[in-house]
C-alpha cells in the first residue's frame, strides 16, 4: 500500500480482500446505480459473505471482533476505487456501534448477525428539519402508551432509509423530560411500522444511498423496540456519533485517494506538445500538495480510530479533526484532479465530477466545519462558548 500509511498483516489482508471484490464491480457499477436510482445489493451482499460488514462488532453477535481501525480499513478502500458508501457507515458503523454498545442481548440476537453479513440494514434517525446540530432540541417525541409508545415528528436527511429493515430512531421522551431538562429514547423501527413513511429529497448526489424526509405519525412500538434504558439516549448516541465522524474521514481519505491516483495517471498520459502535463509544476505541484493533504488526513483518522480502539477520553476531538482533515483535503483533491484532467474531468466516462456532491455533503454532514471549528475552539483550545 503506497502512501504514509502502514499496515499490519491483518490489515493488509482486509484492504487486499476489499480491493479484490472491489475490482470485480469498478467505480462505474458504483456511478451507474447512483445515476439510475439502482440498488448495489450484489456488492453489499459479497461484501456481507466476506465478513467485510461487521469486522468491527464483537464475534458473539456475528461479527469480526475487530474495532475502528478495521472499519476504517474497509471504508477507506472502497471508496479508494471510487465507491464511497455512505450505507455502510450508517448500518453496521453508527447503528452496530450504539446496538453492540446499548442494546440488551436479545436486540442484540435479532440484528447485530444480520447487519453484519449484510442480510438486514437498518437507517439513522436523529436529524430533523429544525434541530440539525443541536440534538437536545429534538421535536420527534415518544410518549409512553401502556407497555409501549407512541411516536410522532418528523426526521430529515435520512440516508437510504428506503434501504433499510428498520430505523434506529432518536427521540425526546415526554416522560421523563421536565422543563429545558430533555431526557432522550432510541428504539429500533420497522420501516414497515404503520404511520411510518418516507418522501425522497431530490439533491444533486450521485449515490445510490438516497436521502429523505421520513415522517412519524402516532408510530405504535413496544417495550422490545427500546433500546437500553429509557432516557440515557444522549449518552447512548455518542457510541454512533464518534464511529461516524471516523468513517466519514475514511470515506474521504479513500477518496481523495482515488482523485490523486487517477489525476496523476492522466498527467502521465496525457501529452501536449509531445511532452506530458505531469512534467509541468502547474500540474505537478498542486497534486502533490494534494497527496501530502490526503495522506495527513488519513494519518489523524487511523490516529482517531486507533483512539476510539482504547475507548480513550481524547477520541471526541480526534474524531472531529479527522473528519474535518479529510473532507477539506478530499474536495481539494479531487477539484484537482478534474482540473488537470481539463475539459475531460466532466466527463462521466472519468468519473471525478459525479463525485463531487457526495464528498461535499463531507464538509457539511455529519456535522459541519462550523461546529467542528467550534468544538476545536471550545474544546481544544478553551475559548468562550459561542452558543
């Protein structure tokens, strides 16, 4: 494996058997479906068989019994041959981590197996049309109903929930909140639930993983759909949060890989006036600050990844600037590479440009430079709090 990056056997294999399936299927099955609205099940499914799903979650529930650091290994590899998958780190990443990490063991027996080979998916549900960021502000509310709830409100940019067995929802338990103090419930949802349904979003990602409003209305669960303890969600979520953040700096340090390979291939190739573009600093330059950039990226999310591995304090702002690294150097890289390949870097026979709106919704999901910044500021470096 060139680059900074190093590593061990059992790492090395995992990126050889990634790359090997990866091969096989090529960034165009990838840009195909995303363009079509087709599914990439036969993909998700070799990838299921392999093991290649849930080598991190723990080997009682059918999983690799890895970490992050593998996670981040299979991420970053299928993005590096043009495949960034967001339902991967959706799935068996955010919705595993909190499950493995919350769920009692029954929950853990109906899903963590199926999510780990790839036969069942489940979405995520925190984000709403008026509390982005702010997940103490959440309006979807779960209010208890005999031996169960009653669920109601609304969720917004939900990844390829039309994908999905069920979604892992997040919301203000009635209950048990008093006043400003807001106590929060998760609990798994059929997406096949009456009052559960979904609106597409039309944006201008070429994905197969699509996004959508998802809407809840007087949504029936009962006391087998809460996962853990009722009110400890806030704490519960950050076991998906940090493994997020994470996995976006892999999707983007693979794919700001796959940016520089394929620009400096063509400015190998291509020639003007008998000489190739590559041998000019106009061209030259710019793609190796852009590797340099990348290859730093992918050195702090290994570091996060290897952080959250130790269940160390400091993962929180490592996960933040691995993931703010990665999506800055990626869209550089990869406006690069369309540049040096000129007016052919439009051109969807590359396939650079039709990857530009899904590594742009990087920088501003899961969580936008902004709060990043402010977290750093107020975290890392002690300054006043802006909000």
């Amino acid at each position: 494996m060139s680059g900074l990056i190093h590593d061990s056997d059992e790492h090395k294999a995992i990126r050889e058997s990634v790359s090997a399936i990866a091969e096989r299927y090529g960034a165009s099955y990838f840009l195909e479906r995303g363009r079509t609205g087709g599914d990439i099940d036969e993909l998700w499914s070799e990838l299921g068989r392999a093991g290649l799903l849930g080598v991190h979650l723990p080997e009682e529930y059918g999983g690799g019994g890895g970490g992050m650091a593998e996670a981040v290994v299979v991420v970053e590899e299928l993005s590096a041959h043009g495949m960034p998958l967001l339902i991967w780190v959706i799935s068996p990443a955010i919705c595993g981590s909190i499950l493995a990490a919350h769920a009692d063991d029954a929950m853990k027996k109906a899903w963590l197996p199926k999510l780990a080979d790839g036969t069942r998916k489940m979405a995520f549900g925190l984000t709403e049309p008026d509390a982005g960021s702010n997940s103490h502000n959440l309006k979807t509310v779960a209010r208890r109903d005999g031996e169960g709830w009653r669920i109601s409100g609304q969720k917004y940019y939900i990844s390829a929930i039309d994908q999905a067995d069920a979604l892992l929802l997040i919301t203000r338990d009635d209950d048990l909140s008093d006043g400003d103090r807001k106590r929060l419930s998760i609990f798994v949802v059929p997406t096949d639930t009456p009052g559960l349904t979904m609106q597409e979003i039309p944006t201008s990602i070429v994905s197969p993983d699509k996004q959508f409003m998802v809407f809840l209305d007087d949504v029936y669960v009962g006391q087998d759909a809460l996962v853990g303890q009722a009110g400890d969600g806030l704490r519960q979520v950050f076991s998906g949060l940090n493994p997020e953040r994470i996995l976006v700096g892999a999707i983007c340090g693979g794919v700001g890989r796959y940016a520089v390979q394929r620009a400096a291939t063509y400015a190998k190739e291509r020639e003007v006036w008998n000489t190739p573009i590559g041998a000019h600093q106009g061209v030259s330059h710019p793609l190796a600050q852009a590797h340099i950039d990348v290859e730093v990226s992918r050195l702090a999310t290994r570091h996060a990844a290897d952080l959250a591995d130790l269940e160390s304090s400091g993962v929180g702002e490592a996960a933040n600037i691995a993931k703010y690294a990665a999506s800055e150097a990626a869209l550089r890289a990869l406006d690069q590479a369309i540049q040096t390949h000129g007016g052919n870097g439009l051109a969807q026979e590359y396939g650079l440009s039709e990857l530009w709106f899904v590594t742009r919704l990087m920088r501003t999901a899961p969580v936008s430079r902004e709060m990043v910044l402010n977290f750093v500021a107020q975290t890392s470096l002690g300054l006043p709090r802006s909000y």
